[in-house]
C-alpha cells in the first residue's frame, strides 16, 4: 500500500470511529422501541423489521415460532457500524446500504429457539426470541 492510500485508510478510520461513537450516544435513545411493534404478519410470512442505525432497535423482539420469517433491516443515513451485519446461526454476514432495506429470509424457527444478530465487531446486537 502506497503512503497516499494509507493516509486515506487513516483519515476513513478517525472519521468512521468518531461518527460511530457520536452515534452511539444516540442509540441510548431510540433503544427503548418496544417489541411486539415490529412484527407484521402477511399471507403467511412474518416480516420482522429491526432499524440499524447507532445500533439496533428493538433490541429484543418476541417473535412467532413454526412460521415462515423474514427479517427486515433498515438502514436510514447509517454511517456507523450497524450496517456491518453479521448473523452467525445463518452464516449472514454483509455490509449494508447507508440507506436501503435488506431482507433476509431467516427460514421457520423452533419454539425457544433465538437469532442474534451483531455488527461485525460484536458492539451492537439485537435478539429475536422464537416463543
Ligand atoms: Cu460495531
């Protein structure tokens, strides 16, 4: 790498840890989204819909079991890292649009069984509880 791209790296770096620990602060406020809001059922497919941006909201969702769900995540001007979503029981992993929705299909789960999903460095995380 030569100095000029390296500088850029840097520069990229000191701009996305500052924008993701301004919103990080901002997280603390929208994270009180109650579960049980988030969830549509539509011709026999639960459409679960979690905001990333400073984090994910809600950050805990009761969600049916033995349906088949998908699991929509918005993104809306995210800059931080919450767009850098990882959910390891799928093998998901994808970095987001800054603005967009991606809707991934997580199958039929069992009851009592979780999904977690994380950004790539595990410092925001949602779970979605399967009753
Ligand atoms: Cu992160």
């Amino acid at each position: 790498m030569n100095k000029i791209a390296l500088s850029i790296v840097t520069v990229s770096l000191v701009i996305g840890i500052g924008i993701i620990f301004l919103d990080g602060l901002k997280g603390v406020e929208t994270a009180g989204v109650q579960s049980g809001q988030n969830i549509e059922i539509r011709d026999g497919v639960q459409y679960i819909t979690i905001n990333a941006k400073g984090g994910y909201s809600p950050r805990v969702t009761t969600a049916e079991a033995d349906i088949p769900t998908k699991l929509i995540v918005k993104t809306n001007g995210t800059y931080d890292c919450s767009t850098a979503l990882v959910i390891r029981s799928i093998g998901y992993q994808k970095i987001l649009p800054q603005t967009g929705e991606e809707v991934i299909d997580i199958g039929t789960a069992k009851p009592g069984t979780s999904l977690a999903g994380t950004c790539s460095m595990g410092m925001y995380n949602f779970s979605i509880n399967f009753d």
